[in-house]
C-alpha cells in the first residue's frame, strides 16, 4: 500500500459515493448494472473478501445463466476497466485466491459502515458519559439513510439495512435520553429533525414534540403534533397513537393559562382563511369531533342532519382496482365535493375510494338532489366517470342503528 497516496472514501448509507482525496470518482450514471453491484460488494467485504458461490448468488440468483462464472468473470474484467478510467491510479484491484474475491487497492480504503459500527460497538463499552455522547453523536451523524438505498431490492442489502437503521435507532435513542436529563433540547430537535425526515412514521416527531413542550415552545409543539397526524392519516389512514394523543393532551393543559395579550394571536390561528369557499375540509379526526359535537346538539335542538359516504367504484359496484386511476379520481372527488356543497357542511377523506360527508340542515329527499349535482360535477369532464360513483346516506340518529346503511367498526382506528 503507498501511503502517499490519496485515501479513497466510500460512502453507502444514504448513498452510493466515493471519493479520491478531494476529487469525486464517478462510475456513470447507473450504478445498477452488474459491474456497478460488483464494485459495491467488493468495497463492502474489503480485503477479507468474498467467496466466489455468495458472489455468484449475489449477482446472479435471479437469473437462469448457463455459465454464470463466465459471467462472473467477463464482468470483473469490465468493472477493472471501469475503475481506471473512472481516474483511479493504475491496478489490479480485484484479487481472486483460492475462490476469494477481495478488494485490493494501492492505497487506503476508509468505508463508512465500517466505521459506523466500529463506532457503536466503541460506545457500548464506553463508561465515561462524556465520551459516550460523543461517540454516539457520531453514529447518528454518520447516518444519512438506507445502505445502499439503489440496491435494497437485493436481499443481502436489505439485510444489512435492517441492522444498521437498528443501530442508528437504538443509538439516537440514547443520545436524547442523555441530552434531554442535561436539558440540551435544542441538540435533541436538531437530532431528530433528521431522523423524522428519514423515517417520518417512526414517531420521532414525539421527541421533538417533548422538548418544544420543556421549552414551553407550545405553538411550535402543536405544529409539529398537527403535521404528525396529517401526515399519519393521509399516508397510512392511521390516527396518532397514544403516545402522541398524551402529549397533545398535556400541551392542552399547559396552554390553559394563556396570556390575555395572545388572545388576538389566537384567534387568528383559529380563522379560517377568508377566500376559502364550499364544504369544509377537515382531517378524519377533526370530522369525528365534529360529528360527535353535531350528534349532542341535534339532541337539544331537533334539527335533523345526515352523514353521506361517497365511494369510488369500478363502475360494478365493486372497489376500485387500479391506483393510479383511483388516485386521480379520489383526487377530483375531493374537488367536487368542495365545490358543490354549502359552506356549512364539511367533510372528510375516509379510505382512499371514499368521502365522508356531514350534511346539517336538510332532509332525506334534498341527500338524493345533492348527490346529483355532486356526481354531475365530478363528471362534467369525464361523462362515464358517473357510474363510478355510488353513495349511502344516513341520519345520524339512525347511524348507531344495526340496519343503517353507513357502518363504523368500532374496532378501527381510524373511527
């Protein structure tokens, strides 16, 4: 090895890159190709090497080849080829011995996940506290997403991606737990608004939410609690868990005592924007409330109101089938509903083929016009979209009843 040359730096978590001192090496566009796999694997097992069989099982197991290690062969010959013209010095690079495949190189070769888990395993021996956070900082930090992100279709990749996000997830963990008892909340949000961008449902958000709650930084707290639930719901057609719940709960109570001088600051919060006309569009959650709040005051009142579900079809009856196609129309759905009924009505996405709709004021027979005139708009450009839109409706004295046409379990999340 001349230790005069440059270090190469390879790059796998979060993205495929190396790098020649300063200078980036580029291997084309497409690092997919077999030679391109190759040069990963290689970089990856470093000078222990790999055995020609979990090569081959690598490159080619779901592939029918007649003669595979000729594959195999033609493919590192490529690939050194490649590796020089990319701007590397002159070399060998692959050595094969005794039905090893090894990364050979004239200089030294630092690879990120090598040091990634070189650092944790140094953080669980550690016992100094001090040392302990430093190391584990650098874990997180060294993390920038899936290993090798471009091939973890492969099932060697996918395997290893479980293992290191498992590593990065138990090591922020730790790092917060840590920070948080010292009160260092502003390191911990830092910390974590990478990982909730990485992994955006595994409720990282909770821990940001906690430490705007310690700052008593409430707007921010809320914010970041609403975006969750938009996020949870129009993604996964899940509510918030409860995790989640009891922190909007105590953010509710330590908001109690709000200062007089805010209270115009809060009301503008709670404004709906001005040009905004039609039905109103809220989240399931929000509907829910809604709905419950409208259910007690038909009690006091007698006034009469109905829920209507709007679903999507095949244009048989039958759910719709293609994604792409439904997306769209789910997407005009929601349009027309905004457009075609009252500014007192709201309503709700339900799945993703259906519309809760929460109409107040109006009786059986008036359900039936406006169905009409919502399918009308949600067809006008497309005249057969029509069939692709049925309905049931229901008062809503009459939806806990067993032979109501519009039924929640009571079981679902999402209700």
């Amino acid at each position: 090895m001349n230790e005069k040359l440059p270090i190469l730096n390879v790059h796998m978590l979060g993205d495929f890159s190396v790098m020649y001192g300063n200078q980036p090496i580029s291997f084309g566009k497409n690092t997919t190709t077999k030679a391109m796999k190759l040069l990963q694997i290689l970089l990856y097992h470093g000078e222990q090497g790999i055995s020609r069989e979990k090569l081959l099982n690598a490159l080619y197991v779901r592939e029918e080849l007649a003669d595979a290690s000729n594959n195999l062969r033609v493919t590192v010959h490529r690939l050194k080829k490649i590796i020089v013209d990319a701007g590397l010095p002159a070399d060998e690079y692959i050595h094969i011995k005794k039905g090893i495949y090894s990364w050979q190189a004239p200089m030294r070769v630092e690879v990120d996940v090598k040091r990634f888990v070189s650092l944790y395993k140094e953080s669980k021996e550690c016992t100094d506290k001090e040392r302990k956070e430093e190391l584990l900082t650098q874990v997180c930090q060294m993390y920038h997403g899936e290993f090798l992100p471009a091939l973890s279709g492969e099932e060697w990749v996918l395997l290893e991606s479980i293992q290191y996000k498992k590593i990065y997830s138990e090591s922020l963990k730790e790092l917060c737990e840590s920070l948080m008892t010292k009160g260092e909340y502003e390191e911990v949000l830092a910390l974590c608004e990478s990982a909730c961008r990485m992994y955006p449902f595994d409720e990282w958000q909770s821990v940001r939410i906690e430490c705007f709650i310690r700052l008593k930084r409430f707007k921010e707290a809320l914010k970041e609690y609403e975006d969750t639930a938009k996020l949870f719901f129009e993604e996964l057609g899940i509510t918030p868990s409860d995790r989640l719940l009891k922190q909007f709960d105590e953010m509710s109570n330590q908001m109690n005592h709000t200062n007089p001088r805010e209270i115009n600051e809060i009301k503008e919060r709670l404004k709906e924007d001005s040009d905004r006309g039609g039905a109103y569009y809220c989240s399931l959650p929000s509907f829910r409330d809604s709905y419950r709040l409208v259910s007690r005051m038909l009690e006091r009142n007698g006034q009469s109101a109905y829920l209507m579900l709007c679903s999507i079809t095949d244009g048989k009856g039958h759910p719709m089938e293609k994604p792409e196609k439904l997306a769209v129309m789910a997407e005009e759905l929601q349009n027309s509903i905004q457009h075609s009924l009252r500014r007192g009505d709201s309503f709700t996405k339900y799945s993703s083929s259906q519309y809760l709709i929460l109409l107040t004021g109006t009786n059986k027979e008036n359900c039936e016009m406006i169905f009409d005139r919502l399918r009308k708009y949600f067809s006008r450009e497309h005249k057969s979209w029509g069939k692709n839109l049925e309905y049931f409706v229901s008062s809503i004295a009459d939806v806990e009843n067993p032979d109501s046409p519009i039924q929640f379990q009571k079981d679902k999340n999402v209700w």
